[in-house]
C-alpha cells in the first residue's frame, strides 16, 4: 500500500483535539500516515469549531488558503471536518468549490468508506448524519507524538442543557456516554504506549452515565483511579448545576485525580445567568465552591466567561468582577458575546455594542491577571511536584544565549500550572532524560503565565 500524508489542522476545543487523533487513527489503515508539511500532503483535513464566531472564521480562512495548493496539486483531497461541518453541511461545497468532503462530529468512524470513494472516483461528499448511539465503542489506536505524556480520552458525546448562546446541542447533539468498559481499555492502551496523565473530556463531564443508567461519574473516576501505570487524572467540562457532593468528596479520597477543576460560571449575575438558561445561582456556584475547598484545600480553580451578553448593563458586569475578586480564580477564560446559528440569544434584544463588550472584556481580563501574578508569587518558595513534558520550547541546550549548556525542562503541577525549570542541580545528571517523570520543584520565580524553579531532591 502506498504510503499516504495526513495533514490536519485542528481549531478549537480540547474534544476537537481527540477527535483529530480519531481521524488519524481510522484513517491509518487506509495508508495515511499523519504530517507537518501541507505541501506534502495528499489529504488535509481542517477539524473545525463553532462555539464562537472567531473559530469558524479562522476555519474559513485556513480553507481560503488551501486554493492555490489544490490547484498545483489537483488529486489532494480537501475535507472539513467537526462542528462548522455538522452546522453548515451542503453550503461548504457551494462556497468552496476545491473542498471535496463534508463531514460531521458523528462521522468520524464513516471517512474509511467516504475517503475510498473519493480517492476511486472523485466526488463530493457531505455526511452530516447525527445518531443516538455513541460510535466510539471501541479505542481507536491512533499516533502519538513523539515523547507525549498526556492524554485526552472521551467518555461522552453532546450536551442536553440548551445554554441559550451555545449550538453544542445542535452540532454535536445529544447527550450520550461511553460504556466504562471501553473507557478503561481506551486508557489501559494509552498508558501501555507510555502515558502517564489521562484528561476526561465531554461537555459535561459531571452529567456521565445518568441517561444510560451506567456508573455516576464519581464512580468511573474511581476505577480509573485504579488504572495500572497511570499518574494523574484531569477532566473537563464540569457543569456547575451536576457538581455533586459524591464528585467533591473524590478530590480528598483519590490519590490520581488532580488538585485542579475547570468550573465554568460565565456570569456572575443571576439575572444573566437565568437568561443564559444555566440553572444555578450564584450564591449556589460559591458554595459548591467553598465545600471543594473544604475537602481540597489547594484545589486550583479556572473558570470561563462571556462579556457582553445580549442584555448586560454595567452593574450586572461588576458583579461579575465582584465574583472574581471573590473566588480568586488561578485562571480564566473570557469571551465576548458573539451570536451564533441555532442558538436562541441571538434573537435576544439588548445587544450590548462592540466598543462596550471589549472595554468590558479588558477590565476582565487585567483583573484578573492582578491576581494571577499574586498567587505566582505567593508559590514562590514552596516545592511542587510536576508532571515532565520535556525541554522548554524553544530554550533547547543553550536556554537564552547565556551559555548555560543545561537543558531546561517544563511540566505542569497537579494544579495545572505550568512550570519551567533547569537541571543545574547536583542531584540531577545534565543529560538525564526526564520527560515522563515526576519532579520536586522548587519555585524561584512568578511570571504572568508560568513559573520558574529548580529541581530539588523529593
């Protein structure tokens, strides 16, 4: 069989990242073999997301780009892939005539058959076809790269909530989750090829099982808790109005799951938050908070946020500023309101103009970089055990010019931090290869984004 490159250009989330290694995966056995280089390419895939307006430009762009390539290179099949797929379907193809396959979030194990016809005959195809039934029942062993450490591993699919600015309903569908079964050899296989670190991933993570009646999500944390080989254990989306006692109670009784939670509260208005249709308060988003807390006192706590929300005066954004300075986020994400098809807040009144959304957006953002900084300083002197993913970017042997033939090294804290340091240190060789390992850091310096230290003896 010939060998075949793959080239895919992932834009979004953190599931389009997985979903971009299922693409790779079922896709291998056909000959195609995954590569950096577009021009190489005999199939580029761009895997696309349409949460927010931004994303699906940027996908629209990258597609533009690919005109002059498809034209000097006619046999390169074309193929958009995820979310602005599923949501736009025969209107891709009339808008870019060079792009030769459509295919949805649910398609994913159908582009075997799909890229078979295309190579024997060169049609057009658009699969957009949603089930009810989750199709990844089964691992699909796809490529790693090179000294990886980390990784994503679905366990559901889709979302039932119907937040009023989000299409994830409408392009992903509804929800369904993984038998556990499937979840755990997914992961026992990752961590026979060298993983150390799973990430759950579903747009609601804390909802897992209740609709087929499997294990509650506590539950499979717990057994995957149990996994062989395997360090740490991240997840992510969790759904402030499903965080349940059980799923608190599990930061203090398992020794693998992370000291960090991603808790998405976008608003720290309740009136907003009921037009948001995200069914908790406020107060009720604190106290969940404050038990988490309680059972984990170091638990590193990241948010997301959207500013501008059709309806927003200033007072109900300082509130949300007002929130922030009350839990102290280590870290937030923060968007302005954009709308999006499908989703009922576009047909909202009170659009909040552009100018205001990102004025907003800016006091968000340097607030809460304020406090970002003074919790990396107050780190300073303490020693955190990181997760090794290899040398610094971009630092190499010869980190900044000076001289120093050291490697330096990054990796991240159970907190989720990011954490650079050298091996200057008597107790680590110079050469000693590290990714992979767990290291005691001792944390000499704060920057805005990462910290800095060095390695001591555990």
């Amino acid at each position: 069989m010939r060998e075949k490159r793959l080239y895919i250009n992932t834009i979004g989330c953190q599931m389009n990242v997985y979903d971009a290694g299922q693409i790779a995966g079922v896709l291998a056995p056909l000959g195609y073999t995954p590569t950096d280089d577009i021009e190489a390419a005999d199939m580029v895939v761009v895997n696309t997301c349409t949460i927010r307006e931004k994303a699906e430009q940027k996908a629209f762009s990258f597609l533009g780009r690919l005109t002059k390539i498809k034209a000097a290179k006619p046999a390169l099949i074309v193929a958009m892939g995820g979310c602005v797929a599923q949501q736009e379907g025969e209107a891709v193809l009339k808008r870019m005539p060079y792009v030769d396959l459509v295919f949805g979030t649910h398609a994913i194990f159908r582009l075997p058959e799909m890229v078979r016809r295309i190579e024997a005959s060169r049609c057009r195809i658009v699969d957009v076809r949603m089930t009810e039934a989750i199709e990844i029942d089964r691992p699909v062993d796809g490529p790693l790269d090179e000294g990886q450490v980390s990784a994503f591993v679905t366990i559901m699919r889709g979302c039932d909530n119907y937040c009023t600015y989000c299409v994830v309903p409408h392009v992903r569908g509804r929800e369904a989750s993984r038998h556990p079964d499937r979840i755990l050899e997914e992961i026992r296989m990752r961590v026979d090829q060298g993983i150390r670190e799973v990430t759950l991933l579903g747009q609601n993570v804390n909802s897992y099982g209740n609709k087929e009646g499997l294990c509650s999500f506590a539950e499979l944390l717990e057994w995957v808790n149990g996994v062989e080989g395997l360090g740490r254990i991240r997840f992510t989306t969790s759904h402030p109005k499903d965080l349940s006692d059980e799923l608190i109670q599990a930061f203090g009784r398992l020794d693998k799951l992370c000291h960090h939670i991603h808790l998405p509260v976008q608003s720290g208005d309740d009136d907003i938050l009921k037009r948001m249709n995200r069914r908790y308060s406020r107060s009720v988003y604190l106290d969940k908070l404050a038990r988490l807390r309680q059972v984990c006192p170091d638990i590193a706590v990241t948010s997301d946020f959207i500013v501008g929300f059709p309806g927003e005066t200033e007072r109900q954004f300082q509130r949300t500023l007002e929130l922030i300075e009350t839990v102290r986020y280590d870290g937030l994400f923060a968007f302005m309101y954009s709308d999006r098809p499908n989703a009922p807040a576009a047909k909202f009144s009170g659009k909040v103009p552009e100018s205001v959304k990102k004025e907003r957006l800016q006091a968000l953002l340097d607030l809460q970089q304020s406090i970002t900084r003074e919790k990396h300083e107050a780190m300073v002197g303490q020693v955190r055990k990181v997760l090794v993913e290899g040398p610094s970017r971009g630092l190499g042997e010869s980190a900044g010019g000076n001289g120093n033939p050291d490697i330096r090294w990054n990796g991240r804290a159970s907190s989720n931090h990011i954490i650079h340091f050298s091996t200057a240190d008597a107790h680590c060789p110079k050469k000693e290869i590290l990714t992979g390992e767990f290291a005691d850091i001792m944390i000499e310096g704060a920057y805005a984004h990462s910290l800095w230290g060095r390695r001591v003896q555990g």
